[in-house]
C-alpha cells in the first residue's frame, strides 16, 4: 500500500502500560503435562533455526540443515504420537554467503525446507543502498525463499519515514518472490512510539514479517516491544485486512520463554498467528531447551545434552 | 472434568488452546481442617464457637461448603463489646512505638503465612493479593508511629465498629481495620459472607503478631442486621462501613439515633466512567477495558465512554480481543444479566459476544454493548456479570460531562496521552480518584473519598486517618436510643406563634429580613417569628422561613458556588479578610446585638466579636495555605491528593457565641471554596441577622452565602430534603440527629451532628474560643472532600 504518513503521525504508545501489559503476559502459565508439550512442539516449528557467525562453514551449515529437518528425536516424538505428521522447524536462516551451501544441503536431503538469509548489510544496515540491494538479489538467486532485510536506523531516527518507506520498496521489489522479513532493530529505535511508527511503514511498504532485532544490538527481543510491534500487526490488520507476521529474534533460549512468545501472539492476535506463516521464532539454542523439556516430559527424567543430537 | 486426561498432544497442537489450571487449597484446608470446619466469633484473643447457636456455612465457588460459622447472638455481641473495651484500654495505653512494633510484626506474620491468607480469600471468593494486605499493614505501621508527632491534640475515637457487606473485598476491610488500629482505637469487624473467613484468620494473625487480645474482634453472623445491633451496643463510639449501598442504607436507617457517628462507603455499588479520549494509546485502553470490565470480582461497576472520533478503532480491537476469550464465572444471578442484556438489545444495542452465552449455569461471555445512551437502564445500573455498556461522546468536554452526569462520584478511569487534557478532566470529574492510563490502583497512600452516592467518608492517606480521631477536648456525641419518629412529618407542626404577653405598644420591635440568594426577603411564607429577649420581651421579628426559601438559597448557592471556587484561593482569602475588615466597622453593632440577645454584659460581647474578627483572618489566611499533597507510592508515577470544595453545605448553628461559631464555620466553608445555607439558632438569632449588613456590604458573591431563620425542625427537614445539599453541620436536638441520619441515607449526606441538649452545655458543648488547632483542623477537613489523581509512569 501507499505510504500514509498521517496514519503514522497519530500513533501513540503508554509505556508504563505496555510494560504492565506485557508482565501481565507473562504471569500467564501455561497448563502442564501434555499442553506444555504440544505448545512446546508448535514452538518449534516456528523456529528460524539460525546461524550466522564469521566462522561458518559448509559442514556446520550442513549440520545445521540436518538438525533443522529432524529437530527431535524419532522415538520422543514417537511417544507422542507425533512422529510423520511433518515436525520440523520453519526455515534454516544463513548468512547470503552461506546460502548455496544450505540449498544445496537441503536438496540432497529431499527437505523443502526454505532457506531464510539476512542481508542488506546485516546487522548495522550501514552499506550503500546499492549493494545492500544487490546482496537481496544475489541471495535470492543462490535459492533463498526468505530473506530478512535490516532497516537504515539513521532515517528512522530523524524521522524520515518516507525515505524509510522508499527504501524497504525498492528491497521489496528486489526480494521478487522470496519473503521479506523486515527487522527493526529495536533496541536502536530509542522509543517505542519509533518502533510503532517504524513497524507501520514497514508494513506498508510490503513487508511479510516484521522481525525485533538482529541479534547484534545490546537490546534484543524483550516482550514490552512484541506487544507494541504486535499491536501495529493487529492496527494494519484492522486497517487493510492483511495478516503480517511476527519475528521475535535475539536472546530467546529458553523453553519457558518460547511460550511466553506464543502465549503473547494468542492474547494479542488472536489463533491465526500460532503458526510458522505469521509467526517465527529467531533461535540457534532455543532447540536444545525445548528438546530436553520434551524429554522430561516424555520419560520423566532430564537428559544430559551428549544424550540429545547436537546441531 | 472429564476429556481433559484424553485431549492428545496433537489435538493441542492443532487447536493451541490453553489447558485449565487448577490451584491447590492445602494450606488454607488445614488450617480450616484444624478448627474442624467450625468457627465462632473472635474475642478476647480466642475464638468463641457457644453451643446451641445458630450456625451458617460458607461455601467454595463450587458451592460446596467449607467451613460453619456461628450467628452471634445479642450476649455475644455484649461480650464482644466488653472484649473491645479492655482491649482499648490497654491498647489506648501503649506508646505510638509500641503500636507501631505490634503492627510492623503483624506485617511480618502476614507475609509468613501469605499462602494460607491468599487460598482462604480464593476459597472464599473473595481473591485478594497478599502483598497488598502486606503493603497496608507497613503503611499503617509508619502512621501509627507518627501519631502523636503529627497530631498531637488528637485521640483514638475508642471502639471502632468496621462493618462490611457480603460483596466487600478483604482489602476495603483492611483499609479501615488498620488505620482505626493504629491510630489507637479498638476494633470491632462485622464482616460479611466472603470476608468471614479471612477476617477471622487475620484476627489470629494479629495475636501472633503480639496485639494484645480484645483489640481486634471479628463478630459473626448471616444477617445484615448484626451490624446495627453492634450499632447499638453503647460501648461502640464510630461505625464506619464498606461495601454496597442497600445493605449500608438499611444499616444507617436502623441504627439513626444511637448518637454513634456513621460514615459509608458505597463503594461496590458504584458505577464508575472509563473514558478513553481520541488521543489516547487505544490498544492499551482496550486492553484496560478488558481487565477491569470481565473480572471474575468487580470491585465497582464500569461504563465505557469512548470518543466517537476513535469508537470505530476501539470496538474493532475489542472485538479482536474478546474473539478468543472464554466465559467468565459469575456469582450474579443470571436472570438479572440476561434481563439486562436484552433490554439493552431492544434498545437497539449492539453486542460484541465471543460466543453465545450458554442456556443456562453460571458462566457467561464478555460481553460489550455497543450504542446505548446515558439514559438506558443498563447504564444507570449496570447488569452484574461480565457486562460492559459502551457510550460515545463528541468532545472531550462532553466526555466529562457525561461521566459526570451520575449519581455516583467513586472513581473514574481515563486515557490520554494529552497531559493538559488529563490533568484538567481529572479536575473537572466529580469522583474521589482518577486514574490517568490506568485503572483500580489501590494503594493505601492514596485517599478514596467517594463524592454523592457513593460514600461520605475519606479513606487511606494522611486524610483517612481523621476519621478515627477527634479533637482532644471536643466533646462526643451522647449516646442514645432511638426514638419513634414519623420522619415524613419530621419539623411540619405548626409553629408556634408566640403571642407575647404585656406587649408595650410604645416600643415596637424591629421587622428583620433574612438573606437569601444574596438579597434581603421576607420568608416566602410572608409570616415572622417573634425573638424574645432574655427577660422574656419581644425584641424584634425575624422571618419565619421554610422549605421554599431554602430551595431558594440553594438554586442561588448552586449558580455562585463552581465560580467562587474557581477563583485562585489569593483571591478567595483576599474576599475573607474584607469582611473581616467589615465586622471590625460594625464591631459595635454587632456587639449590641449580642447582648441585646443574650444579656451577657457589653464588654463580654465586644470580646466575642474581637475573636470573631481574628477567627475570619485565620480562614482568610488558610484558603491558600492548605492545598493537599504528593502521596508517595511504590509503583513510579505521579500522584496528587488535592481538597476540593463539598459544594452546597447546610449549616444549623448552635445557640452558643452566637456570632463567633457563625464565622468559625461560615469561614471554613467559605474558604475551603464551598456556598452555604445557614439556620441561625432558634434561640439566639438576632446576632446573625445583625450580621447580614456585614455580609452584604462584603464582596463574596451575592448567593454564597444565605441566612435563613424560623423553625430549627421544618429547616432541618428542608435542608436534608434538598439532595444539591452535600453535607449538614447540625446543633440542634438529639431528635433531630437522628432524622438526620435516617434521611439523609438516601441521597447520602455528609453529616456532621451535634447534640445541643441542656445537660450537654453545661457540660460546656465545644468550646468556640478554643484556639486549639485541632479544632480548626478539625473544621476545615469537615469542609472538603479529596481527589487522588494517580498517572503512573513508566
């Protein structure tokens, strides 16, 4: 949709009551026994499961993918009664570099599983426009169905919002088919009524997900911040009708965090974001707390890490 | 329930419900399984459980019983009382530091057995958090240490009577209890169903704690009327009670005449306005709506007024919201909601359900009624259950006004971001606390001071703790019983026209008018009274007012009143110390005419009028000396307490120092901001109409102040018959005292009664000349009322 810039001028944020509503999530228990395990497991397949370090390499990327399309023990899901019925996580995210390697992986592996890329100069976003926009399109070339753009901070903090929103256009365009996952950044956005406006423009400027952080910033996900990215979801959904996704990423590591995030996306959005199309979870060790809790769940006692297959 | 055990992990994983948590009771079992599910009333330290009593049960949200409770009988609320009385004498006795150790101990008990405390209140339907109680006790703590450093000429009342209805929560309990506690007096709780049980274990708590026994008494019981039996037990010195209007109005009526000071909270009762201005942050103010309007436990019931500007954004995200919710359990009978509901619907309401409402049982949906107007049944009273009502207004002008527009003045809600549009609706909203992007903070610094129908005393805060204290040397109340009176025909005798003997045809008495709306009249009445002298002669001829000249006054009162206070108190003290200055030039005059009235020498008189001169200055300096304060909380934010004028007040004066008690409390008022309608003693009135010159030469605003003379009985009866009237200070007869506390139940009134009886003046009455300055204090607190403004920060 067009930039509506009035739309974005009239936001506003409470703090002290975003913070209360987002304690108030987060006192919110989820049942045990076997709610704990299935909301435990649509965690999971929510999972961006994600590396993106200077040492990558083909194999750890392969392990990865590997990981990614078997994310739980045969015999635990088994138990459940749960194995076939498809549980893997959402998308294995890389590095543009790593890309072909992951493609490649997953190929010979029969797994459609897509393959997320960050880009655009990730994490600080501070490259010329020009070869931010070439990066989307080389990585949409090596085979990457989703790519998770940055946003250029600087024009979100002097509040130069149509700027913002020309720039997440054009990486829209050179996105083509491929989803685009917009991050924010919002531990450098310095207010929430910034990450308010920020995620509307995003939105309007075509994103598919927006996404908190990139995992570099000193201030990751935190929930104050979901619940007011997530509200402008739900303010577009209202106004347009189009369902935009949510991506937490950054920070989450444990099982019990990971359903404090779907028992956010429930209260706030409603069921229909309870999956991997609106919502994704930005993670590399989160998959190993999640695996140990559902062990615990399935044989009563807590597994040492050698007794689970590493990533 | 059943198929909870069958639901797969694959059925959660495809419909992402919540599974349903279940609390456990433990604690709070044992403690009833060790008084063997039986609990009689608390006295002495002990918990009485006489045989051949009436018991009654208490049961679980399940409707299964947990524990019985005995029904307190007339000797066993004697016994209580005499248990109360010991109690206050050691208590009483204590040093401020003692008290204070006793009830900083008894916030440590509290917090050891915080789990037992928090499953009692849940078993009994009545959830209270555990930390708040805590939060109360410390808070009181520091009062209770402070007391004799910061009000220093004030005493404990004595026995306290804290009575509470069946929807009372623990903490409105607790809110009384602990500041009648450690201010000093003894306590008496009469609690009600949902709070028995927790009052009873709190009593014990408290004698863990080290409070001494006979201090704390909880008496227990089914019927409403055990409160005014306790009322009527003449041990008690000041009930004060919690909870909702029709229990509290049946109360004060029964219990009119016992010479106990009452006050009332009608807190539960009260309907309270959640506003939400079009430059508010709508997705918190949703989510507000959703917490306080689909609780399990309302505190107060809530009307949602929404700016048209902003309804449509509003009522889409309620409807998103409330989607996923399930039906909320509900003690409320169900007829009443269904009735409600669709009564709303056929005046065209349109609801937003998540689902149908089951056939029948006691769940229900959130439901919202969108599109019902100010005049609709279920706005006027909203239905029990998880019912809101939705309301639009165009301006945000309008929205005060609309919210204004109510029989009850509780509390108010409202969500801008616009800080000036805040702070000035949080002025303009006639309610005792408003909560700015926020909603139902209690905290005990904060005063809940409910304006109209919803209460007419002041609880929490420096300011709640007057009501259990009074001036060292003021003299109480005499007890009494009531006696049969026809309160309609209350003050309609036919006055007694006193045709005076050996009338001397060469002195003719003056013709006096009365003030009323800032002119001088004749009685509507056109009849006058004649005003004998001390010897027994005709002095002069005042008007014989009534009920049509009183409505006068109080028409011309409500026109001047919202300017007078407007005006900046500089201005207001200015306005004081001119008509001090204008009694001073008519010292003379006045100074006759009390002697004249009264017969005490002139040299006497002039005194009185000398006191009375430096008594107006006193109040024309206060106006802009007492201006509230910043209440500290726990939470970050900014908090307000500010007096506020009462309004209309109606003052019957005493027949002692005529002139000087005149100005004491025309001077409080005044300044505090109020107009007033003024009776001037039966006996004594020719000093008062001598100062009308004064008044109208003065320039306080014609209307301010009205002067009204005639039978003390028929003006009384008009004064409490004008609901604009919000409070009463009344001399007068101890009949009078108790029509007082009959009728002014309904519409409540603030009152202030005095009985003005022979043996009692002798006894010396109040003392006008006092320059004690808890009688000032005591004055000018009676003239306000306080508004908590709290708007937290982040």
């Amino acid at each position: 949709m067009h930039l509506d810039l009035e739309w974005v001028s009239k936001v506003r944020v409470n703090t002290q009551a975003v913070l209360k509503r987002a304690q108030q999530i987060q006192g919110r228990k989820v049942a045990k026994k076997q709610w704990q395990a299935a909301w435990l497991l649509k965690a999971l397949t929510c999972i961006d499961l994600t590396t993106l370090a200077g040492d990558d390499t083909p194999s750890n990327v392969h392990r990865l993918c590997m990981k990614a399309t078997q994310p739980m023990r045969h015999d635990l899901l088994k138990s459940m009664d749960m194995h076939g019925k498809g549980i893997t996580t959402a998308a294995v995210c890389v590095y543009p570099s790593r890309v072909s390697d992951a493609v490649k992986s997953l190929k010979a592996a029969n797994s459609s599983l897509p393959v997320a890329s960050v880009a655009t100069g990730f994490p600080a976003g501070q490259t010329p426009l020009k070869t931010r926009l070439e990066e989307v399109s080389i990585a949409v070339e090596d085979g990457a169905t989703e790519i998770d753009i940055v946003i250029n901070r600087t024009l979100a903090l002097t509040g130069q919002w149509a700027a913002l929103y020309d720039e997440i256009k054009q990486f829209r365009e050179a996105c083509g088919d491929a989803h685009m996952k917009t991050i924010l950044a919002v531990g450098e956005l310095g207010t929430f009524t910034n990450v308010y406006k920020a995620s509307l423009v995003s939105m309007m400027a075509g994103s598919d997900f927006i996404k908190t952080s990139t995992g570099k910033e000193s201030v990751n996900a935190t929930y104050p911040v979901a619940v007011v990215m997530v509200r402008a979801i739900r303010d577009y959904y209202l106004k347009t009708g189009h369902k935009v996704g949510f991506k937490p990423a950054g920070g989450i590591r444990t099982a019990q965090e990971s359903l404090v995030w779907l028992t956010l996306m429930k209260e706030e959005l409603g069921d229909d974001w309870l999956n991997p199309h609106l919502f994704r979870l930005g993670a590399s060790s989160l998959l190993a707390d999640i695996e140990r809790q559902i062990y615990h769940y399935v044989t009563g006692r807590y597994p040492a890490y050698h007794e689970l297959p590493m990533a | 329930m059943a198929g909870i055990s069958t639901k797969t992990v694959h059925d959660i994983f495809q419909n992402m419900e919540y599974g349903s948590s279940s609390t456990s009771f433990t604690t709070a079992q044992f403690w009833l399984e060790k008084h063997s599910r039986t609990l009689g009333f608390f006295a002495d330290g002990k918990f009485y459980c006489p045989a051949d009593r009436q018991m009654y049960n208490v049961t679980d949200s399940k409707a299964e019983v947990i524990c019985s409770i005995v029904c307190a009988k007339d000797q066993d609320v004697a016994s209580v009382a005499s248990s109360a009385s010991a109690g206050f004498k050691t208590w009483s006795e204590l040093s401020c530091s003692q008290r204070a150790k006793v009830l900083r101990q008894s916030a440590g008990v509290l917090q050891r057995h915080s789990q037992c405390v928090s499953e009692l209140c849940e078993l009994s339907q009545s959830p209270t958090s555990p930390a708040a109680l805590i939060r109360l006790a410390q808070y009181y703590t520091s009062w209770a240490q402070l007391r004799d450093t910061l009000m220093p000429t004030w005493t404990p009342r004595g026995i306290v009577a804290v009575v509470v209805s069946d929807d009372c929560s623990v903490y409105s309990l607790l809110l009384k209890v602990l500041p009648a506690l450690a201010m000093g007096n003894a306590v008496i709780v009469v609690p009600g169903r949902s709070t028995s049980l927790p009052a009873l274990l709190l009593a014990q708590l408290f004698m863990e704690a080290g409070i001494p026994a006979g201090v704390l008494n909880v008496v227990t019981g089914s019927k409403a009327s055990l409160g005014v039996k306790v009322a009527q037990n003449p041990h008690v010195n000041y009930l004060t009670y919690s909870g909702s209007k029709e229990t509290g109005e049946d109360l004060a009526k029964a219990a009119a005449g016992c010479g106990l000071p009452m006050t009332f909270s009608f807190s539960t009762s009260s309907v309270c306005p959640f506003i939400i201005f079009e430059s508010a942050d709508l997705d918190s103010a949703v989510d507000g709506a959703i917490e306080m309007g689909f609780r399990k436990k309302k505190d107060c019931q809530w009307v949602l007024y929404v700016q048209e500007s902003v309804c449509d954004s509003v009522v889409a995200r309620l409807r998103l919201r409330m989607a996923a919710m399930k039906c909320v359990p509900s003690n409320a009978d169900r007829n009443l909601i269904d009735t409600a509901v669709q009564g709303a619907q056929q005046q065209g309401a349109k609801l937003i359900q998540s689902c149908p409402p089951p056939p029948a049982g006691g769940l229900y949906p959130p439901t919202v009624l969108c599109g019902l107007a100010p005049s609709s049944d279920t706005v006027i009273s909203p239905s029990p259950g998880p019912v809101l009502p939705l309301i639009t207004f165009r301006s945000s002008t309008e929205g005060v006004t609309i919210g204004n527009h109510s029989v009850h003045g509780q509390a108010a809600s409202i969500w801008t971001e616009d800080l000036t549009l805040a702070l000035e609706s949080a002025k303009s909203l006639s309610v005792g606390s408003v909560w700015v992007n926020c909603h139902s903070v209690m905290d005990p610094a904060l005063p809940l001071c409910g304006r109209k129908e919803s209460g007419n005393c002041t609880d929490g805060g420096k300011e709640g703790l007057y009501q259990f204290l009074r001036p060292s040397l003021s003299p109480t109340l005499p007890r009494s019983t009531p006696v049969s009176i026809n309160y309609d025909e209350f003050g309609s005798a036919a006055s007694k026209f006193l045709i005076p003997e050996g009338f001397d045809p060469s002195s003719v008495p003056r013709f006096y008018s009365q003030l009323v709306g800032g002119q001088l009249r004749k009685a509507d009445s056109g009849c006058t009274r004649s005003v004998l002298g001390p010897e027994g002669t005709v002095l002069a001829h005042c008007p014989d007012g009534g009920r049509k000249d009183v409505r006068n006054a109080v028409e011309a009162a409500i026109k001047v009143q919202p300017g007078w206070m407007k005006k900046s108190p500089a201005t207001r003290s200015q306005s004081l110390y001119s008509l001090a200055d204008l009694l001073e030039k008519k010292r003379l005059e006045i100074a006759a005419s009390i002697q004249t009235q009264t017969g005490i020498s002139l040299e006497e008189a002039d005194k009185e009028v000398e006191l009375s001169i430096s008594r107006l200055s006193d109040w024309a300096a206060r106006c802009d000396k007492e201006g509230g304060g910043i209440p500290f909380l726990p939470q970050s934010g900014s908090a307000l307490s500010t007096p506020e004028a009462l309004g209309v007040v109606g003052v019957v004066l005493p027949s002692s120092k005529p002139i000087l008690s005149l100005v004491s409390l025309l001077g409080a008022a005044v300044a505090m901001g109020n107009a007033v309608v003024m009776v001037p003693s039966e006996k004594y009135p020719l000093p008062a109409l001598a100062f009308i010159q004064v008044l109208q030469n003065s320039d306080l605003p014609g209307g301010l102040v009205s002067i009204i003379t005639g039978d003390r009985d028929k003006l009384t009866h008009a004064l409490a018959n004008h609901s604009v009237i919000q409070s009463i200070w009344y001399w007068g007869s101890i009949q009078g005292c108790q029509f007082l506390q009959y009728s002014c139940a309904c519409p409540l009134k603030r009152l202030w009664l005095h009985c003005e009886c022979e043996e009692n003046e002798e006894k010396g009455g109040r003392d006008w000349t006092s320059s004690n300055p808890s009688h000032q204090e005591e004055l000018w607190r009676r003239a306000v009322v306080w508004k908590s403004v709290w708007i937290p920060t982040a």
